[in-house]
C-alpha cells in the first residue's frame, strides 16, 4: 500500500485522502419512528414485537406506561378570591404593626 502526498506549501506535504461522499442523500426525508420493537413480556405472559399491541394489552390491563402517563392539575393552590387576598392583606398589616410595636 503506497501513501499518496500533495505538496500544499513549498516543503509541506500532507497525505492525500479520497473525497468523502455524505454518508445518505440530502434529499429531505421523514423521520419515521418505527412501530417494531424486540420482543417484549407484557403482564398477559405473551411477548409482543409490536409498540400498539404491547400498549394496547397495558392499557386494557389498567396500566400506566412510565413517561407517558397525564399529571393531574394540582388542586392544593392558594385562593385567588378577593375575600382571600384581602385576608392575607390584613394578617400581613398586623404583623407589621405587631413587630414595629416591639
């Protein structure tokens, strides 16, 4: 195997490489995500290859898959009614009072 050198500086060579094509077309394509998966237990005791069936069998068994479950809204917030927000006014004031009162 012979090393082929260009000459790109007077005195300077570097090793002349084969042009690199792009390793896929630059057509614009989809990115597809694939419905297969490798075998897979689910709690029936069967083994599914496909994603629908696998999670389909889990939500029939009441199931909730890890990462795709919905949060409910959080309910513990404070009131916004104005009756509310004049009572927090109020017992603020009278804290202030009482400190500065000493």
């Amino acid at each position: 195997m012979s090393v082929e050198l260009e000459e790109f500086e007077p005195g300077k060579f570097r090793v002349k490489r084969p042009e690199l094509r792009p390793p896929h077309s630059l057509l614009p394509m989809p990115y597809v995500i694939s419905d297969i998966m490798p075998p897979t237990e689910q709690v029936d005791g069967k083994f599914y290859t496909s994603k629908r069936a696998f999670r389909a069998v889990g939500r029939a068994n009441g199931l909730t898959e890890v990462g795709t479950e919905k949060l409910k809204p959080n309910v513990q917030r404070a009131s916004t009614t104005t009756a509310a927000k004049n009572a927090r006014r109020q017992a603020v004031k009278q804290a202030i009072e009482r400190v500065r009162s000493g």
